[in-house]
C-alpha cells in the first residue's frame, strides 16, 4: 500500500522539478539588430563579396549597408534602405515597398508593388 504512495509522490516531484519543453515557433524579428550575419565594421563604399546572401553590414558608426553591384560594376557596400528584419521570400509586406529584408536562409529580399500584390522578392535580381 506504501509503493503506489511512494511512486506517485515521485513523479510527481519529478514532474514539478522538470522544466516544461521549451515552445518551438516561429521567432519574429523585425529590426535590423536582431537579423543575424550582418557583418560589422563596413566601410561603406569598399568592396564586397556577396549580393544574394548575407549581403548586410554595418559602419563602425553604426549605419546599415548592404552589399549591392551597380550595373554589374564589382559589389561595394551602399547605404541600405529602411531594413524589416527578416522575413519569409513571396510573403506579403504591404506598407513596406522599397524596404529591405533578409529571408531566414539569408537571401537577400525587397518589397516591391506589382500585379496587384506587394511581397518580399529577391533583391538581386
């Protein structure tokens, strides 16, 4: 009659002592300090090595860069556009056309209006 006790009481303590897991989910960031690789100490105007991914930067100064290639000119680091964080590509961004983004992969995303629908597309293109 005392081992059910017992075992109960134990996992119930066992129960309480654990932590409950952890909440998987998407994690929202909408800034540019919660993007990750961006890449610190750019001077704007140096070159650089990627336009499709991971292409953000900043200035010892603290502004936002990205790495772009004018008319198919070798890529150098511009000032960046207003920045979202980092968002889903052919998702919907209606009220943030001509922002930037960067996709979970690092795929470097705009907003842009056409067709009747506003959505982050690749900004290499």
């Amino acid at each position: 009659m005392r081992l059910p006790t017992v075992v109960a009481a134990a996992l119930y303590t066992a129960g309480v002592l654990c932590a409950p897991p952890a909440a998987a989910g998407p994690t929202v960031c909408d800034y540019p300090s919660c993007t990750p690789g961006i890449v610190p100490g750019v001077v704007l105007g140096a070159g650089c090595d990627s336009t499709t991914y991971y292409v953000f930067g900043v200035t010892s100064w603290g502004r936002l860069v990205f790495c772009g290639s004018p008319r198919r000119y070798d890529p150098r680091w511009f000032r960046s556009p207003p920045m979202q964080g980092v968002k889903e590509e052919n998702s919907d961004c209606k009220g943030y056309e001509n922002y930037v983004a960067q996709a979970p992969d690092g795929l470097f995303l705009t907003c842009l209006a056409a067709n009747g629908q506003t959505l982050w597309v690749r900004g290499d293109t």
